[in-house]
C-alpha cells in the first residue's frame, strides 16, 4: 500500500520550500554562469548544475511516485527513471567526455532513451479510457510537430550550415531535438486534455519540457557549428528544465491525485489546426529555403514522413467521426422509437379515457382534445382545436349573461397558477344544448423553467348524476309530503292523550305516550326541513323581502329560543342594540337566526351564556350568534352546511337535530343574496354570521320577490 500524500497544509508547506530551493539554485547557476569566469570552471560549474537540479528532479519524482496510486504512480515513477538515464548520460559525458564524439554517440543514445521514457510516462498521465486512437492521434500529432519543426529548423539552420561545410550529427542534431519536440507537444496536447487540480502540475512538466527542448535545439545548433562544450548560458535551460519538473511532482495532490480529465474523442479542431499550421509553415520554409544541401535524403524521407503521417492522422480522424456518427445514429434511432412508443401509449391513455380532456395555451386556446372530450361537445377533435375554449363551449350564466373570461377558471389556471378541483359548471354543445359538468383545471408548468405553458382541464358530464338526484329529491320531498297528514293527525292523537283528554293515563303508559309525542314531533320538524330544502332547492321558495328591524328579528328569534335555552341552563344575552333595517323575509330569516341560536344552545354547556348581536359594515348588516360551546373542528366549519352533515355522528341521537338545519339556512340566506358562515375554535367556542344587505335609508316600500337580484352578494363582507 502506498503511503499516501501528507495533509493539504504539509503539502503546501513543502511547495513553497521547493519553490524557495528550486529559484535558489537557478539564480546561484545564472549568476555563476553569466559571471566571468574561465571557460573550464563554467563547465564545471554547469556540470553541478546539471548533476544537482537532475537529482533533485528525480528524488522529487519518486517521492511523488510513491504519493500516488493508478497510473499518475507509474507516469512519477518513469518520469523519475527517466531522469536518471538522463543523469547518467551526463555523468558518462563528464567520465569519458570523448564517447560522444565519433562514431559511438553513447550518452546521446542514453538521452534518446530518457526521452523515450519520458514520452511513455506521459501516456500514463491520462487516466480517461485511453482508447487507443486517441493515444494513436496523440502520438501522431507530437511526431508530426517534431518533424514539422525540425524541418524549420533543417531548412533554416543546418541548410545554411552544410552549405559552409559544417557538420550536423545525427543524433545531437536530429534524433533527439526530434523526440524532444515531440515530448513537449505530447506533453502540451495532454494538457490541453487536462481539466481539474491536476493541470497546473502537468502545466509544470510541460513547461519543463518545453524548456528542454528549446534548449537542446539551442544545443543541436552549436553542435552543428563545431562547438561542444559546456558552460554557457543555454546551459541553464537543461538545469531549468530539470527545476521544473521536480517543481511538479511538488505541486499538492488532491483526493489522491484522481484525475478528472476530460475525454476528447478524435482530435478536436486546435489540434488539427496547430498540426496543419506548422505543417504549412514547414512547407513554407523549404519552398522560400534554398533547398539545396547535404540533407536532401534525410529532408525527402521527412517529407514523406509527415504527409504520410499527416494522412494517417486524418485516416483516423475519419474513422472515428465514422464510428461516432454511427453511434450517435444509432442513439438517435433508439430515442426516436422510445418517444414513438411514448407518443403512442399517451394518445391511447388519452383516448381510452371516458372523462373529456382537453389543454389550453397560453391565450386559452385548444392545443390538444381527447377523443371523449370531443365527442362530449359534440365536435370533431379537429374542429376545437386552436379554438378559444371559453368562448366556444363555455354556458352562459342562468340569466343569460356571458360569464367573463377573467372569471374563468382556465384564466385563473394559466395567469395565477389556480387548481380548481370538483368545480361544477355548464358547456354548450355544437347543436346548442348545454349540460352540467363537473371540471377540474390545473396550469401546465414547465418542470424546467417553471413557467406557465397553459391549462389542462379535465371534464365529465354530470348530466345522469344530476337526473339522479332530482328524481331523488323529488321522491323525497313526496314522501315527506304524503307523510305530514297522518303524522300531523298522529301527533294530535297523542297531544290529547297526553294532555289527558281521556283521564289520567297509568304512569309507564302516560311516559310512553310523551315519548311517542316527542318524536312524533321530531319526525314533524324533519318533514318539514326537508319540504323546506326542496323548495328552496328547486327554487320555489318565495320570499317576501322587505326592509326590517333589526333588532325587532333578533327580538324575536330571541323569544322563540327562551323556552329550549332555559331548558338548557344556557343564558341568552342581546348585545347593544342595532338601529339598522335589513332587507329580509321576516319568517325566513327568524328560522335561519333560531337555528343558528338553536345549536348555540345545544352545544353550550349548562350555566354558559349566548350571546345575540348585531352590527353594520358598510352596505350590509352583519347578526351573530356567539356561544361558548365545545366548537367545530376548522375542516368541517363548511362540510356541515352540506345536508344531513353533523360533526359527530352521536349528535342526531344527543341533540335531537337532523343535519338539515344549516343547510336550510344556507339556502334562506343565499337565496336573499346574502352570506352564513361559522368561525369557531375548538374548546373556545362558535361564532355563527349571517349578513344580508341593509334596507336603504328612505326605503319603506315592500316589495315581493322570490329572485336573489334584490339584493347583490357584492354587499356583503367576504366570509373571514
Ligand atoms: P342539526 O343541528 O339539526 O344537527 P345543523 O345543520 O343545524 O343540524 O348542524 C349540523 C351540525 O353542525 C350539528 O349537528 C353539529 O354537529 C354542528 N354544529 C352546528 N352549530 C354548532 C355549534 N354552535 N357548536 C358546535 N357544533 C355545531
């Protein structure tokens, strides 16, 4: 197991130290140098030089070796033997300086293998797939650059060279200004491939690289006129070069030197683009050269290296866009059927559904209509789309008004983003009949932008629902009917036994008979309740509304709930009086206040006080009846004005209600134009609201109606 690289702060620390020794050094070597001293201790001088930053580089490299794990452990390890080759063939030419001139270029041959080495380690920095066109392409772009430049450098600097005679050896010359150039291109192609905490590390060695090559082309020159020796200024590029390379391997690693290199599949443009540039150039040059020269073969076989490369390099290239193209072809006929098959399994949801469906832009109009929707309204799919929805199918209210398409509920969907569940409604049909609806629309928001792109409303035709509960209603309403005479006959019978018309009745039959009397009556109150909530239901329930005291109404409601409050132990209290006139229905609303009075005392505890009261806001009289009971849970505070509906279902049995009382209520006061509603808090108590609108000041004439128009909901309060 590897050890590992110290902690984040260590790590830092000895960065800087390596900065601090690496300038040292450098500045020491330069100003030695540049100093004038004799050319042999400046040989010497750059032989240090070269030995110490060379063992610094390669003692960094393995410390960074063994940092590391994967493939960065083996790029450190080679980079760090390359150095070492390196440095023995400096050490061989300091030993025997004579073995690289000649036939037996030994140390140069050394060099040409540190380079290899490090050419290899370079391969191991990448830790994507290394698929191996991509290296291929990699490697061909490094090799293509090297002979590019070195022809530059052939037709500008040898040529010139031979042409005066001077010598340009192979190796020194050619074989490794050659491999150094391509190092530093692999080393900078890489690193363009590079993202990530890496880069800056990898951006060192390139950096290093390339000052290595500069440096020995720098040398290939003097060597190609004659001069070998050391201890010159160029000298301090190899020592640079050696500095910054063991300056990486310094660099702080990060989560373990995993790497987050980006895959490049196929060269990208700027590679293309650097080759074939410096190919021109290289074109150039020996188009604009001399031409001529003892180089003529090497430069023909360069030649024909690098176009052959060239051609390869694109042959590859090729391939590899053929094999993406394919791929992604082949993606993209995939997806496509994936999203046929979904396209085909939504239309067969859409169409198998029975409920009409159908979606909204922006604007309200059509974009899509199920087949069932359609059918519904009676037109073709293809008709209603791009239709304006509310306009075409959208009923008229009851008294023919178009209802306004800022009130819609599609308007309310797509411009504020409102659900609105189990609402019920009226279409129009293509041949111009209307039916009842029950709809539900919600916004269709874009999951990405979360912007409104519309509405999607869901409808179903209530029509037989409604034919059921008529014929329901009805049937109810003549049962009630039918029962109210011998009930009312019964209860007379019994009223006289138990008022002892007949004598005095034997005690468990005198109990019997007031109990009999006690739900005979109760049967009464529900028949008449539920006669009551027909009539109001179909809408033949006349009022005689006409402006009242207000104080008079409560009075009375007041009265008729003395006798059941004092039964209860429960105090009925008037609050300050109220000298406003309401337009009502004197009887209609005197039922809605003792109901509302007649639970205050059912649900207040004994000993407990109701209190009545009455108050104006603005155009409407609002009368409430306070109580200090056990409340209503805030979920069913509108649940129970819905008939037969009851908190718990123990109090019909406890109480003696039917459910009725509220929902009678509802519809007295609705049909009055006006508002009930209840705030309570559980354990607190109840607070029932009754608003209608006040009679205006002057007005005294009476007036029958049975419409809702005399009086506007617009004039009373909002329920809170
Ligand atoms: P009924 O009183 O005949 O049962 P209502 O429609 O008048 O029918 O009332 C329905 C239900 O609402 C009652 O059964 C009771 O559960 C609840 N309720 C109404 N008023 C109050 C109140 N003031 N305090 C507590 N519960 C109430």
């Amino acid at each position: 197991m590897p050890p590992g690289p110290p902690a984040a702060r260590r790590q830092r620390q000895l960065l800087a130290v390596a900065v601090v020794v690496g300038s040292g050094l450098f500045l020491t070597f330069w100003a030695l140098l540049a100093s004038d001293l004799s050319g042999g201790a400046r040989a010497t001088v750059s032989a240090t030089g070269l030995l110490t930053a060379g063992v610094l580089a390669v003692a960094s490299g393995a410390v960074r070796a063994r940092w590391s794990t994967g493939g960065r452990r083996r790029a450190w390890g080679l980079l760090a033997l390359a150095g070492v080759v390196a440095l023995s063939s400096n050490v061989l030419n300091e030993a025997f300086p004579e073995a690289a001139i000649g036939e037996t270029p030994v140390t140069d041959l050394v060099i040409a293998a540190a380079l290899v080495l490090s050419i290899t380690s370079l391969a191991y920095f990448t830790q994507v797939t290394r698929r191996p066109v991509d290296l291929a392409v990699m490697a061909l772009d490094g090799l293509i650059l090297g002979s590019a430049v070195l022809m530059i450098a052939a037709s500008r600097v040898y040529d010139p060279l031979a042409a005066t005679g001077g010598d340009v050896p192979l190796f020194a010359g050619l074989v490794i200004p050659a491999l150094d150039v391509v190092l530093a291109t692999v080393a900078l192609v890489l690193l363009r491939r590079t993202r990530g905490p890496d880069r800056l590390a990898l951006g060192l060695v390139a950096a290093g690289f390339i000052v290595y090559t500069m440096t020995d082309l720098g040398w290939a020159v003097r060597v190609a006129g004659g001069d070998e020796s050391l201890g010159t200024q160029l000298d301090l590029g190899w020592i640079a070069g050696y500095l910054l390379l063991g300056l990486a391997a310094w660099w702080p690693v990060r989560v373990r030197d995993v790497p987050r290199e980006v895959s490049v599949a196929g060269a990208e443009d700027w590679d293309t683009a650097v080759v074939f540039g410096v190919l021109l150039v290289a074109v150039l040059v020996e188009v604009m050269g001399e031409g001529a020269g003892g180089l003529l073969t090497l430069e023909a076989a360069l030649w024909l290296f690098l176009i052959g490369g060239a051609g390869v390099r694109q042959g590859l290239i090729a391939r590899e866009n053929r094999h993406l193209r394919r791929h992604l072809e082949v993606q993209v006929r995939e997806r496509t059927a994936d999203l046929r098959q979904m396209g085909r399994e939504t239309e067969v949801l859409l169409s198998s559904v029975a409920d009409g469906i159908y979606g909204v832009d922006t604007e309200g109009r059509v974009t899509f209509v199920n087949p069932s929707g359609a059918a519904m309204l009676g037109y073709a799919v293809d008709e209603l789309t791009g239709c304006l929805a509310h306009d075409v199918f959208h009923a008229a209210a009851d008294d023919g008004v178009p209802f306004p398409a800022e009130d819609c509920y599609i308007t309310e969907a797509v411009r504020y983003r409102i659900v609105s569940n189990g609402e019920e409604d009226h279409y129009v049909r293509a041949d111009g009949a209307t039916f009842p609806v029950e709809i539900t629309a919600s916004p269709l928001v874009d999951s990405e932008t979360g912007d409104v792109r519309g509405g999607v409303v869901v409808f179903r035709d209530v029509t037989q629902r409604r034919e059921v509960e008529r014929v329901k209603n009805e049937f109810l309403s003549v049962v009630s009917h039918e029962l109210r005479t011998p009930l009312t006959s019964i209860r007379g019978s019994l009223g006289l036994l138990a008022g002892g018309v007949l004598g005095d009745l034997p005690e468990p039959a005198g109990a019997m008979v007031d109990r009999a009397l006690q739900s005979s009556e109760r049967l009464t109150r529900m028949i008449n309740d539920i006669l009551d909530l027909e009539r109001i239901e179909s809408g033949s329930l006349a009022l005689e509304v006409q402006p009242q005291d207000v104080d008079g109404l409560l009075a009375i409601a007041d009265r008729e709930m003395a006798g059941l409050a004092a039964s209860r132990d429960v105090r009925l209290v008037r609050a300050a009086g109220c000298p406003a006139q309401v337009m009502a229905d004197h009887d209609r609303i005197v039922q809605s206040l003792t109901n509302l009075i007649g639970n205050a005392v059912k649900f207040s505890p004994p000993g407990s006080v109701v209190e009545l009261g009455a108050r104006q806001e603005g155009d409407a009289i609002v009368m409430s009846v306070v109580d200090r009971g056990r409340g209503i849970p805030a979920d069913r505070l509108e649940t129970i004005f819905d008939r037969f509906e009851q908190v718990d279902s123990s109090d019909m049995r406890q109480q003696g209600g039917s459910g009725l009382g509220l929902a009678i209520c509802r519809g007295i006061v609705e049909r009055h134009g006006g508002r009930v509603w209840l705030e309570s808090e559980l354990g607190v108590g109840t607070t029932a609201l009754l608003a209608l609108r006040a009679a205006p000041a002057a007005s005294a004439a009476p007036g029958s109606v049975a419409g809702s128009d005399q009086v506007g909901p617009a004039a009373v309060p909002a329920s809170t």
